[in-house]
C-alpha cells in the first residue's frame, strides 16, 4: 500500500469559472421558467367550495365514514 496525498483544492481559471457559473445561471433560469408555466392558479370558486364543504353536515359525515 503507498501513501499519496492528493489535495482536495483545484485551481480553475477565471475563464472557466465564469464560463460555468452562466451555464447554471441559464439552467436555473430555464427550469424556474418550466415551472411557472405548470403552476396552476387557485379560483375563488375553488376557495367557496372547500369552505362549503367543510361547513356542511355531510362533509362530516364524511370524513367520520371513511371506512
């Protein structure tokens, strides 16, 4: 068995550097884009009827039914 040290450091270039730090600038902003375009709004509508059913007596009974 030998005993090499291999420092964990690694000198890159300012060019390379930059260079990678833009490729995951534009990765990041093409997936934060891909995931606006599936986010999907919340309606009033959608908002009145969670609290319909909630309030109603058969929504309870419901919910102690769930067997």
């Amino acid at each position: 068995m030998s005993n090499e040290v291999v420092s964990k450091k690694i000198q890159i270039s300012d060019v390379l550097k930059k260079e990678l730090n833009s490729q995951v600038s534009e990765t990041v902003a093409v997936e934060e884009k891909q995931t606006r375009k599936n986010k999907r709004s919340f309606t009033a509508y959608e908002m009145w009827n969670r609290q319909r059913n909630s309030r109603s007596a058969t929504a309870m009974m419901r919910r102690w039914n769930l067997n």
